[in-house]
C-alpha cells in the first residue's frame, strides 16, 4: 500500500525549483520580503516533510486498530507518544497520516496547478501571438469556463468520472487553466508589437520559434507567481472538495480527507481535524507569502518603484 | 462606445449559450436518474419501464433537440424532483443567493479598503506587515472548517448568532463572514499593491507638493484611483464568490441557489441543474458586462484601446 | 393476514384509540392542540404528490399529511387506518373494509371512489409514479359499496395490505386532486392525516397546523415548524442553544456528549436498515464459498460496531434485521477470527490471498463509507489487498443496475416491510448488481409468502437465514440505531421503522 503512496508523491519535485535558486538568492529575499522568507521556510519544510515522509512516519499511516481509535495526543490525559497526535476514528496514527497527506496533497495541488499552467500558457500564448479570430475563440472559451460555477462545474466532473487522484488533478486544472490564459495572452499581445520581436520576425523567424524564444521566456515570471498563489487554492479546493466527499478515495490519507473526516469529531476528538486544518492553513499561508515576495522580486513594475 | 457595447452583449448572450449547451452535456454524461429516483426493490423491468415513461432512453440528438426548443423559450422543464417548473424554483431562491453574496462582498470590501490602505502607506512596517499576515491568513483557512468552528464558537458556546437557516440580519453574519474572509485578502493586497503605485505617481506627489495633509492626499487623492482595479476584481470574483457559496450555504443550510443546486447535481435534477447553471451563468456574465462598462467610464483610456 | 389476525391487531389498536377517541368525544376542549414544537431534520421531502416520492426521506415524512388504507403502531405491527379490516377473498383479491366518516382537510369525504382513484392514478403510466413499482402488483380496484373495495393483483401479494399501508398507499381526495393539477399538488397536499401543510419554502422551513378533526382525535401538538438542517454540526447546535426542539439523525460520535446535556434527551432506536457487503458469487474466487466464508471470520464487525457506532447498533448473523418477522437468534453470527480466515483462504487455495475491488459511496441515507474503510482494513490484515473505490451515491446507483460494480460493494437496504421475504428477494434476484441466485432458496420463499399467518411465516424463516448463513453471499454486517435527539419540553417516542410519526409528538407540562 505504502508503494502506491510513494509512486503518486514523484511529482512533488517540480515545486523545489521554486526555492532552491541557493542560499544567496534566500538572503536577497530575506532583506526585502520577511514574509517571503517565512513563505520560502515553511514551504521548504512541508517539501522535505511530504518528501522524507517514510523516514518521519512512526506508522503505516492507513494501518488501522480498531482498538485504539479516538486517542488524544500526547500531552493530553490518555495520550502516549507512540502516537504523538492521538488517533482518528479507525485507530490510525493522526501524525503519520498527516506527513504522509503532506505528500498526496502537495502532489496534487502542484500538478493540478502545472497543468493548468501549461493548458492556460498555451492558450494565452496562442491567443495573444496569432490574435484574430483564434484569439476571439480561445478567449470566449475562457470567458465560458470563468461563467460556469467552478465548484459545480468539479463537482459534476467528479460526480462522472469517480473520484481518484487522477480525476480530482483533471478537474481542479479545469478550474484554474483560465487566469494564465487571461494574463499570458495580455503580455504577448504587448510584446508581439514591441520592437524586438518585430525585428526577428522581419529577419524570417518562425511564429513558433518566436513564441518559445522570446514570448514564452517573458511571461513566465508573472506565470510563476500565478501557479504558487493557484497551488494554494487548489490546496483549499481539495479540501472542499472532500467535505462534500468527492475528495480523494480512502484510506490515502490528504489533509482535506482528514479534515472532513473529522468534523463529526470535532467536539470529541478536535485533534483529527485541527491538525490538518493547521497543516493547510500553515501551508497555504507559507505558500501565498512566497507567492507575494515573488510578486515583488519579479513583477518589474513593482521593483521599479522600490 | 455603443458599437463596443454592442460587441459585449454579443459575446455575453454566446457565452451563455455555450455554458448551457455544456451544462446539458456534462449532466448528461453523468447518466440518467432512474436508479435514484426509484424506491430500493425495484427491478430491472420496472427500471426499464420507468426510463421509457420518462423519456430517458432517447437517443441524445433527440434530447438535446427538446431541451433546446424549449430552453429558448425559457422553460428548462419540470424538475424530476420537485415536480415544478425549474427556472421559477430556481428564481426563488436567487434573493437568499443574492442576500448572502452581496453582504459578503460589502463585507470583505469595508474590511480590505482601510487595511489595504494602512498596509500601503505604511510600507515595509510593523503595520504592513501584521495587515498583510491578517490578509494572508485570511486566504488560507479552508472556509467550510472555518464555519462549522464559527458555529460551535459564536452559536453554541457564545449564543451570539443563530447556528444556521435564513431569518434576521443575524443570520447571515456568519455565512457571509466565511464567504468574505478570502475575498478580503485578496482586496487587500489589491489595495495595498495598486496603493502603492498610485501613490508614486506624479499627481499625488504634486498634492503632497502643495503641503496637502498626508491623510487628505490618501483619502481624496490616491484612494478613488486605486479603486478602479477593485472594481474589476470584484466583478472577476463574482463566479468564485457563487462557489463558495455552494459550500457555505450547504453547512448553514441557506436556502439559496447553491445548495438547490448542489442537490440537485446529487439527484440527478436535470431541468433544475441546467436552469441554474443558466441564471448564474447569466449573472457572471452580467456582472462582468457592467463591470466593464463601469471601467470604460471610470477610465476614457480603454475606449481608445 | 388472515382474517383472525386482522381482528386481533383490530382489537389492540381499538384499546389503544378509545382513549384518544374518547377523550376528543367527551371533551374536545381539554384535547385542543397547543403549543409549537420546531424540529431540525437532515433532509425534507422532495414533495407531498405521495406518488411521486423519491427516497425514504420523502415517504417516512409525508405520513403527517395522509394516512394509508393500513398503518404501523409504535412496535411495528400492522394495525387499521383508512381500512377498518381487510381479507383475502381469494390468493389474488384483497377486500378492504374502509372506514366511515373520515374526512380530507378540505371537507370531502373519504370513501371507496378515494381508494380507487389514488390506485389507479398510481398504476396508471401517464403518472410516473416514482413508486409505481411497488405498486406493480395491482391489476385493477374494484368498488364493491361505498365503504368496501376489492383489490386483485397479478399474482398472489402477500405483502398488499402492508403496500397500501404508510409506505406506498397514502390516500387522495379525487376532488381536489383533479382540481390543483398535477404540478400544484406536490405543495398543496389534501390528505386524511393528523396535520396539514400550511406554507413550505423548500430549504428554509416546513409549517404544519394540527388537524382538529383527525379521525384518531386531534394531535397534541398545533404548530409544527420543520427545519431542513444539513450540517450535522449545525443540526446539534441548533439544538443545543434550543432553535429546535427535536432532530435527527445524530452521528453515534456526539451521543455521550449530548447525554450529559440535563436539557436534553437522546433516544435510540434500532433502525431496520441493513448493512452488508455484497459478493459477486460470479467471479472466482468468490465463486468458492470458503473465500465467502473467511471474508465473514476475517471482519470484526463487533469492534466496528464499538469504535465507529459507540455500541449503538445490532450485529447481526445475516440480513435478517432483529425487528423483522422471523428473526432467528438461533443463527449466530460468524467469529472474528483472522486465523480462520486465513486457513479458509488458503484451503481454497489462497494462502497468500489475492487482490480485489470494493466499491461504497457517499451521500446517501447513511454513512457508507466509514464501515466500508474499516473493513477494508480488516480484510488487508487477512492477506486479501481490496482497493476501495469511492461513488457519489447517484453516480453508484446506476453502477450496480448495469452489474458494472465492483466484486465487492457494501450496502444498506431498508425493511421497511419489516418482513424478510421482501428484502431476501431483493438481495437474491440474481441481478442489478446482486448476483447471487439459489433455486432451493427461491423455493422456500414462495413457500413462506403463501403462507398467510404470521406465527408460521415465522417459523420457516428459520431454516432460510440458516442458508443464507452458510452460503455467505455478503459480509454480514450489522443494523445501526437511529438517533434522535430532544429537548426536555417535549415528549417523543421514535418509531422503529424510520417513519417520522409526528401524531404522538407533545410538549411536557
């Protein structure tokens, strides 16, 4: 079981290009952005967490003992730390589960917001280079999903297809492809016209080579603040999406699962929920703070007013 | 002016159009709702029977053929559910929708405009920071866990407010409170970011020039300026503020759009699915619509453009 | 039924309405309704149309507003209503004796033409009635006098006077039926019962007014307000700070908490709902009834019980529900024993087990899927690695009516019949998802349900669980206890077949 675990967490390794630029560019940050720093830390260690989460686990975190369910953490009456954050509802290790749902959760968020990225870079790209009636089409396209009720429009995908890993990744790209279509495709309007890319176009470059030498490179600052503040919000919709139980299937533990798993025991049994309600709300707030010091490293406008 | 408007309704009637035609597919695809709708022992005759009778078992061509005909003249159908006419059942709940996003929205505006503005003049300080850290925070609870603890708090331990329904003012405090507390942090930073801009701009630095108290030259000057990207986000938000408002008025049972709808995607409602994404579908666009017709008047550039 | 039963019951529930009768008769003013009693439910009836109810939450409901031909005392046994008596002229004519001087809310009279008009409209296409069929059965109703009614099914029906009971033979009055239309009825019901409808607004609230002159003698209680509350948090909450004064259901977790509340009171009460594990008997290896077996000894249900059910639940031997005709404790259930389990996996020839597929879903009646997680936990500690796939409960349903399920899937099923015949049928019909079939069983059944007294029905469903048993085509399971949860002021007592009987409701004082 823990295999299948492993496998869907490979994916994980795309967010660590964000904050591993090195110790200096941390420094840099540090002196600029505090709350960025703070950002770069706390994502750093949920990373290493969902990464090293076979190391850290004390338990198989879905190994279930149905006689030892609900025990409180440690430095409550009754706990022991042999299971430091108590036990859900089947007798499950809450600390393991949660470590491990660092993994699923960061790997579904991430790669939900790749794809979406990638979808939506692609659309703006096409849209605001070709312009006309490709761009009058792709622009409708997103106007129509931006019209349709997102969390209704997941919630019948998932009602479809099942709820699995892969579904709920489908989906939430589904729900977040249109903003980096909208900005994408407002940049390389502005840069089609600008000189430069005029130029190479009049020495005979190819559309394509255009776009993936100099559009695509231009953009992707504002893309890569984009796609951290998105995998945030697809973090929370994870988990609105498993409150209304069409969250990823059991036992694979995900802070959402757990966090709607244990509402019915929140005046019993808090610790269920409230762990991996901080573990998201820690998380999310890690990664919006990285997101907005990324903003203000890399949006030009901003840095020149500083 | 009037041919950019006219282009606007254009694309606003085909994008609604689009959105009903996906609605009418998707909740096809999700198969028919014979299986729910009868009683546990029937059988497999009787499942068959009850599809014909109901004409579940038309080819899609000929389905979507009905549902176009009669969509066009407003009329979605009788829903499987309640047994009336969908769009009606839907109309009557827009209010509480309404009633419940609008606070929400005026809401997280009254809290974001004044932090922003604190965070913006105050740049790089204590009170930037800690407006920010609010913000931030803000944006990173999962809303529906911040409800249930808002109830146990504010209904149960406290008995300030009513736990869920629809009634007084002080029923809807909490719902819209758990719907606005995103929607402030994002306001926020958006004040503060385009705060920070319009404050170095030339004509601000011009008031400040004639000796204008700093306040005033926030106040008069810079705020209204930094408002018109508000405007446009808050329109943009409209559609996710609907969304969230499906969880929010499932766990307050608020008896708006949202949750009628939620439950009618569970029981396979069809006419009640397709008639609602249809009118929220029509008040984001709307919305969309007048916010930026709002912005050409707030802004003579973009008519240029 | 037979005649001398029906007298019997007849004669129980007499004793039981002198008292009310009486007392409305002798003096109608200390019997006026009072009071307000507002009550908190997970789910409201889809519409007050009786024949085009979709689900239990509807039908358990709408019993306020109508009453059956046949109804159910406080213990489950079948007593008279709208039909005074009833007898089975021949095995396919039920003759109904209707009672007299009963009236619907706007004044018409109950009578034969009322009972023949509500079961043809059922039966006939042009409705779609949702519950039609359960309502199969019937052929054609014919009006002997104005107070007596024949019914002839296709085939012999047993269960006829329990069909056109609560459950599926609520009465209309023709009159105002044709007069509404068929759109208006779902929110402006006419029936016979204890209250009518005042206003619904449909996710906000429910208002019920007594019916003064309710043949049973007026209900206790005048206003009843009905909250549709979905959260279960919010539920609870609304009655602890006292918004409402009655709710259900309660998840197990919160029963001692809200025991230790002096201002409330908590009752349960078994449910006759069902749950168990069905196994696709057509797939090896579930085709060896040893594996069937060592997935029953490999489950501890009992703890499942204790830990997600708080011990508020019936482990039950098969599925048979201990409140059912002929329940036979006799029959016990299989051990946990893993070690059993594995030796039965491994003399099928499985010693290493073997990987599989279970399916459960969300958003039904019931929590399915908490039960389902823990036995899949208990079913990979015996060696068998299950998948758990989870459904949206409307994206399962039509799963299992293609036979597109999983080999495993758990499940619950209602007996709101209260008669085993009806469920073993339904579970064994060798389709829709349930693909389990046994002649010899089939055999016994049609036995039993040509047998019209229930002391020998009874008897023979001993030998049919004890088969069932052995066959093991589910994981036996358990029956949960409904939760109900009150405030002090008021006086309830739940019915043990899920029907929300608001009649007996009072306020204390």
């Amino acid at each position: 079981m823990s295999g299948r675990v492993e496998r869907e967490s490979a994916p994980v390794s795309p967010a660590l290009r964000a904050p591993s630029v090195g110790l200096a560019w941390l420094a840099r940050l540090a002196r600029r952005s505090p709350l960025a720093t703070v950002g770069a830390v706390i994502v750093g260690l949920v990373i290493v967490a969902a990464l090293a989460a076979p190391l850290l686990a004390t338990t198989d975190p879905i190994d279930q003992d149905l006689t030892i369910v609900l025990k409180p953490p440690f430095w409550l009456e009754d706990g022991s730390l042999r299971h430091p954050l108590g036990t859900d509802h089947l007798g499950r290790d809450v600390y393991s589960r949660l470590v491990y749902g660092a993994r699923i959760s960061l790997a579904i968020s991430v790669l939900a917001a790749l794809l979406g990225a990638a979808v939506g870079v692609a659309a703006g790209l096409v849209a605001g280079y070709i312009g006309g009636r490709v761009d009058a089409i792709i622009m409708r396209v997103v106007d129509l999903n931006l019209a349709f009720p997102l969390i209704l429009l997941a919630l019948a995908v998932v009602a479809l297809l099942g709820a699995s890993v892969k579904n709920l990744v489908i989906v939430m790209s589904i729900t977040t492809w249109m903003i980096y279509a909208r900005v994408v495709r407002g940049l390389s309007l502005t840069l089609r016209e600008q000189e430069f890319v005029q130029a190479i176009r009049a020495l005979g470059a190819h559309d394509a080579r255009i776009i993936a030498r100099h559009v695509l490179p231009n953009v992707l600052a504002p893309v890569m603040v984009i796609w951290t503040l998105e995998i945030a919000r697809v973090i929370l919709m994870e988990s609105a999406l498993s409150f209304l139980g069409l969250g990823v299937p059991p036992p694979t533990p995900t802070w959402g699962r757990m966090l709607a798993e244990g509402r019915d025991y929140l005046t019993v049994a808090g610790w269920i929920s409230i762990f991996p309600g901080l573990a998201i709300m820690v998380t999310v707030l890690g990664i919006n703070f990285l997101g907005d010091g990324l903003r203000d490293l890399l949006d030009p406008r901003l840095r020149r007013q500083t | 002016m009037r041919a950019y408007i006219a282009a606007r309704l254009v694309t606003a009637v085909l994008v609604i159009l689009g959105v009903s035609v996906v609605s009418f597919f998707l909740t096809f695809l999700t198969g028919d709702p014979a299986e729910i709708m009868l009683p546990p022992g029937a059988t497999a005759v009787q499942i068959a029977k009850f599809r014909a009778e109901w004409g579940f078992d038309d080819p899609l061509a000929i389905q979507y053929w009905r549902f176009l005909r009669r969509a066009v003249h407003g009329d979605f159908g009788v829903s499987l559910r309640h047994g009336q006419s969908s769009l009606p059942l839907i109309a009557a709940r827009l209010p509480a929708t309404l009633q419940l996003t609008v606070t929400a929205m005026l809401l997280a505006i009254v809290l974001a405009v004044p932090l922003g503005v604190l965070a913006a003049t105050h740049r790089g300080g204590k009170i930037d920071l800690i407006a920010m850290g609010v913000a931030l925070l803000g944006q990173s609870v999962p809303n529906f866990w911040l409800a249930i603890m808002m109830i146990l708090l504010f209904a149960v331990s406290w008995g300030v407010l009513p736990t869920s329904g629809r009634g007084g003012f002080a029923h809807v405090v909490m719902p819209a409170a758990a719907i606005a507390i995103n929607l402030m942090a994002l306001l926020t930073r958006l004040v503060r970011t385009t705060m920070i801009e319009v404050l170095a701009e030339d004509y601000v630095r011009t008031a400040r020039g004639k000796g204008l108290r700093e306040v005033f030259v926030h106040t008069r000057h810079a705020l209204p300026n930094a408002l018109i990207p508000l405007v446009t986000v808050v329109g943009l938000q409209f559609g996710y503020i609907l969304g969230g408002a499906v969880v929010i008025e499932t766990i307050f049972t608020w008896p708006g759009v949202g949750l009628f709808t939620i439950q009618a995607i569970l029981n396979r409602d069809y006419p009640v699915v397709q008639a609602s994404v249809f009118i929220l579908a029509t008040a984001v666009v709307l919305i969309n619509l007048a916010v930026d017709l709002l912005y050409v008047w707030l802004d003579p550039r973009i008519r240029v453009a | 039924m037979t005649r001398h039963a029906a007298v019997r019951a007849l004669g129980l529930t007499a004793a039981a309405l002198g008292l009310a009768v009486g007392a409305s008769a002798v003096a109608p003013a200390a019997a006026a309704p009072t009071g307000e009693v507002k009550i908190g439910l997970a789910a409201e009836p889809n519409t007050f149309d009786p024949h085009l109810t979709v689900g239990r939450n509807s039908q358990i409901f709408i019993v306020n507003v109508y009453d059956g031909l046949t109804a159910r005392d406080a213990q489950g046994n079948l007593v008279p209503a709208l039909a005074e008596s009833w007898k089975r002229l021949n095995p396919t004519t039920w003759q109904f004796t209707l009672r007299k001087g009963v009236k619907f809310h706007n004044g018409d009279d109950f009578n034969a033409d009322s009972v023949k008009f509500t079961l043809d409209r059922a039966t006939n296409p042009e409705t779609k009635a949702t519950i039609g069929s359960e309502l199969s059965t019937i052929a054609r109703t014919e009006i002997v006098d104005p107070f007596t009614v024949n019914v002839v099914t296709k085939a012999p029906d047993f269960l006829l006077p329990v069909r056109l009971g609560e459950l599926f033979g609520l009465m209309l009055s023709p009159k105002h039926t044709n007069a509404v239309g068929k759109e208006a009825i779902a929110t402006r019901p006419n029936g016979t019962g204890p209250f009518k409808l005042v206003t619904w607004a449909k996710n906000e609230r429910l208002v019920l007014e007594a019916n003064e002159h309710y043949w049973r003698g007026a209900p206790k209680v005048k206003t009843i307000t009905v909250r549709p509350i979905l959260e279960d948090a919010a539920r609870i909450a609304a009655l602890q700070t006292g918004e409402v004064d009655l709710i259900s259901p309660i998840p197990h977790v919160r029963i001692e908490e809200l025991k230790r509340n002096s201002k409330l009171v908590i009752k349960t009460i078994p449910a006759p709902r069902i749950f168990h594990v069905t196994i696709d008997v057509r797939k090896p290896p579930f085709d060896n009834v040893k594996v069937r077996q060592a997935l029953n000894h490999a489950v501890d249900v009992n703890a499942i019980l204790k830990s997600l059910y708080f011990g508020y639940g019936t482990r039950l031997a098969t599925v048979v529900d201990k409140g059912a005709l002929g329940y036979d404790p006799s029959v016990r259930p299989y051990p946990f024993d893993p070690n059993k389990a594995k030796a039965l996996l491994a003399e099928a020839g499985f010693p290493n087990g073997f990987e599989t597929e279970l399916d459960s879903f969300t958003g039904s009646i019931a929590d399915h899927n908490k039960p389902a997680e823990a036995i899949v936990g208990y079913l990979q500690k015996a060696g068998v690695k299950v998948k758990q796939n989870v459904f949206e409960f409307s994206a399962f349903g039509p799963r299992r009516v293609a036979n597109q399920t999983a080999p495993l899937f758990i499940y619950s099923i209602g007996n709101s019949y209260l008669e085993p015949s009806w469920v073993i049928r339904w579970l064994t019909q060798g389709g829709l998802g349930m693909h389990y079939k046994n002649a010899r069983l089939d055999e016994m059944l049609t036995r039993i349900e040509a047998t019209d007294d229930r002391n020998r029905r009874a008897q023979q469903y001993g030998d049919v669980q004890k088969l069932i048993k052995d066959e093991a085509p589910f994981i036996f399971l358990f029956q949960a206890d409904s939760v109900f949860g009150m405030s002090n002021r008021i006086d309830y007592t739940p019915r043990p077949d899920e029907t929300q009987w608001l009649y007996t409701l009072g306020l204390k004082g």
